[in-house]
C-alpha cells in the first residue's frame, strides 16, 4: 500500500491520544512531535510539515477540542482535516471544453511513466466517462516511445495520430488537433517529449505545443518513488508551463509518500490521478480525504465499494447469494469469486481499504499471501467437474492425484477441503439464524485472520 511507513508510524501515534478522555497541552505536543518526524522521515517538504505541524497545534489545543466529550477522538479529526487539505481538500475533477475536443497536455521527465499513464487516462476516460480519446505520439526523440504509443492504442483499440520521428512535435500537435475534429473525437490526449532533467530545450518545445494547441489540462507526470525530487521538478515544470494538474505514478510501490503529501502545498496545484499498478485499468481519481483516511488507518470504503462495482458482476453476484442460502455454494463459484476479487487489485490494498482491518488479530503488519491464494486456485483447477460439484465422493486417490496436480501436498487438499465444508456449514447456519431459527452455539468454523 502507498504510504505503507508513514501510515504505520502516524496511527501508532494516533493509537495513543485517541482513548484518552483528557488531552493536555502536553499530550497534544508529544502527539505533533511523533507527527513531525513521521513525515519528514516519509519525505514530506520540511517548510510543508512546518506549517502543517503549526495547524494542528493550533487547533488541538483550541476549544473544539479541549471542551469536547471525546477530546482524543477531536484532535484525530482535526489531523485528517488538515491532512486532507493539505492534499487538496477536495477531488479536483478533469476539465471538459464547452467546445470539443478536450486537449490534455502529458509532460513529465523520462522515466516517470508518462507514455503508460497517456494510455491509461485514454481508457479511464473511455470507460467512466464514455469519451472518444484521440492518442497523439509527439515524443519524437525515442522510437521507442512511439511505438510504446501505438502499441497502447492496439491494445485499447482506440486511434493514435503519429508522424514518426522525422516530424515537428508542433506540427504533429496542430495536424492531429485537425483529425480529431474531423473523426468527431472528444478528448485529445498529447504525449509529449521527456528528458533525464529539466533543460530550455524541452521547456521551449513543450511552450511551443502549448501556444499551438491550447491546451485544457496540462498534466504533470511523476514518479511518486523520486520523493523530494519529484517536488521539485512538479516546481519547475509549473513554473515553466502553469501545469494544472499532477499524476502519481508507482504510488503503489514501497514509495515513502512525501511527494503526495508535498506536491500540491508547493505548486498549489491538485493531484488529479494516481497510478496504482501495472494494469492500463490502474489509474484512480485522487481523493485526498479518502487518502488522508486510508494513511490514518481508518479505511477507504466508497473506494471499495467503487472498485466492487466495477469489477463484480452484479447478475452473478444475485446469483452467488442465492445459492449461499440454499448451500448449494460449489468450488466452480468459489473459483469465479476468486478470480473477481483477483481484479479489485492486490488484497494488501483491498484491506487498507477496509476500517479496522489494521488492528484485525494478525492482520498488523502481515503480508496478505497471494501465494496460498494461487495454492487453493491451483487445487480447485486440478479437481475434476465432478469432484468441484460434489467434493464429497473425494477419497485418498483423488486427493493424491489433486496434490499432484496443483503442485501442492494431500495436507493442503485435505485443508481446502475442510475449510469448505465447514463454510458452507456456517452459511446454513446463518441463513436458518435468517429464517428465525436459533443458531445453536454458532462460531466462525475456522479463523481467516
């Protein structure tokens, strides 16, 4: 999960003051103390936690906090408001020209995944939005780029206007704007050049694209694992270019945070996306409240819920529950169900998503195995038809040859194995506990956790 330290190290800090009945002066200045040191370990801007540190103190030894019923629970709020501020305050929205196309104008230097998160946005607008994006190559210093490009929109099976690399990126810009009005394309998206640093000749080149196409958004492409640097360069292309918005990239990835969290105090621009995997699908709207949630270990629900509902198949889902009442619930269904929770992401997200689930017993800090998750898929493959619709008929040559098959051991067949009947026990019991009947001594058969 992103911010994975910083999230450890501020909830707990934040463990300590939250069922305290008083809060002194004292307390609250130890709480900003530990505050401090978190963030500028996670590479937060030292002037950024300065002035964010300054607020909280302000404010958690004020009024609403000191007179209130549950002062603990008060100052927690106040540090995910601040927080959440600091990160935006609100969803900042990508813009929609009262005259189409929409023009989106990717900068970023080399490296950060400027190419990967064209496509992206490209399909995040065709999927949420129901937009036609235009995908244009003007990143004419790399083949490589070119064809990265082309390859996206074969993939996503959407246009990408390309000249090659003889071409001028600005006549490249101005010629694709043309083709986009003519095949009646909402959104044009540019992918423009990088380099290894900031120089006049890349500024001068991106400036020229500018003035040429006038662009709606220009989105700044970062590396959320640089840290510090990628505040930095977020300055320097703002300065140059008036950007309008910052992409995170690799926010999935062991990064510290800071950039996040400094970005838009320093440039006083918003984060619009983040790009939390390798899948073209990867690409989120920021949401700084939900974030300063998930980092204070309270959960993300609604962007559970979000993922849910792209990714579940709600027909099946009806029909899932229907057969969980009537415990007719076999191994095919579980294997479908796997495979949805599967395309959510990876389940160490998932569970930062989910409130508590940090202080679940043996949940803290434990890595979520997709390993034994590959294990169980593995088992449930290597069964046959009949055996998947009725395990009941499995004897010692069945499992031997299961084991055999899936590259597992009899123990862990003869695991899998219990674990579903006792499931499948437990949701009888729940659904006649449903019907009004009193569920006799009724316990979770096995501990998940």
């Amino acid at each position: 999960m992103a911010f994975e330290g910083l999230a450890d190290r501020l909830q707990g800090t934040i463990k300590k003051i939250t069922g305290k009945g008083k809060v002194s002066e004292q307390d609250v200045k130890e709480m900003t103390r530990e505050v401090r040191l978190a963030l500028l370990e996670a590479d937060v801007n030292f002037k950024v936690v300065k002035d964010l540190i300054k607020r909280i103190k302000e404010r958690s030894v004020g009024q609403e906090v000191m007179e209130s019923l549950t002062p603990g629970q008060q100052v927690i709020k106040v540090v995910k408001e601040e927080l959440t501020e600091l990160m935006g305050g609100e969803q900042s929205k990508i813009a929609v020209s009262d005259r189409p196309p929409t023009v989106i104008m990717m900068v970023g230097l080399q490296g950060a995944g400027k190419t990967t998160t064209t496509g992206k946005l490209a399909n995040h607008l065709r999927k949420k939005h129901n937009r036609s994006p235009l995908l244009v190559a003007c990143d004419v210093y790399r083949p490589a780029a070119i064809n990265q490009l082309e390859t996206l929109g074969t993939q996503l099976d959407m246009p990408v206007y390309s000249k090659g690399t003889d071409a001028n990126p600005v006549d490249i810009a101005k010629e694709a704007m043309e083709q986009a009005k003519a095949e009646h394309n909402d959104y044009v998206i540019i992918d423009t050049a990088g380099r290894l640093h900031v120089d006049h000749e890349l500024m001068d080149e991106l400036e020229q694209i500018k003035d040429t196409v006038q662009p709606d958004e220009i989105f700044l492409v970062v590396d959320a694992m640089t840290g510090q640097d990628a505040v930095n360069v977020a300055e320097s292309f703002n300065e140059q270019l008036d950007i309008s918005g910052v992409v995170l990239t690799k926010l999935d990835g062991d990064t510290r945070g800071g950039a996040a969290l400094s970005i838009k105090a320093v440039t006083d621009k918003p984060i619009k996306f983040a790009g939390m995997g390798e899948k073209l699908d990867a690409l989120e709207p920021f949401h700084p409240e939900r974030m300063a949630s998930r980092i204070l270990g309270m959960g993300d629900v609604l962007s559970l819920i979000e993922k849910a509902q792209t990714n579940v198949d709600e027909k099946q889902a009806k029909e899932l529950e229907e057969k969980m009442r009537n415990a007719t619930f076999t191994f095919d269904d579980f294997l479908e169900q796997m495979g949805q929770v599967k395309q959510m992401g990876p389940l160490e997200d998932l569970m930062a998503m989910i409130p508590g689930a940090n202080k679940m017993k043996g949940l803290k800090n434990a890595q979520i195995d997709e390993k034994q998750l590959s294990h169980v898929e593995a088992i449930i493959q290597s069964m046959t038809k009949k055996e998947r619709l009725d395990p009941s008929i499995m004897n010692a040559s069945r499992k031997k040859r299961i084991a055999k098959g899936s590259g597992t051991s009899v123990s862990q067949v003869n695991r899998l194995l219990k674990q579903f009947d006792e499931m499948k026990k437990m949701m009888k019991q729940m659904t006649n506990m449903q019907k009004g009947k009193k569920g006799k001594g009724m316990k979770l058969p096995f501990n998940p956790f």
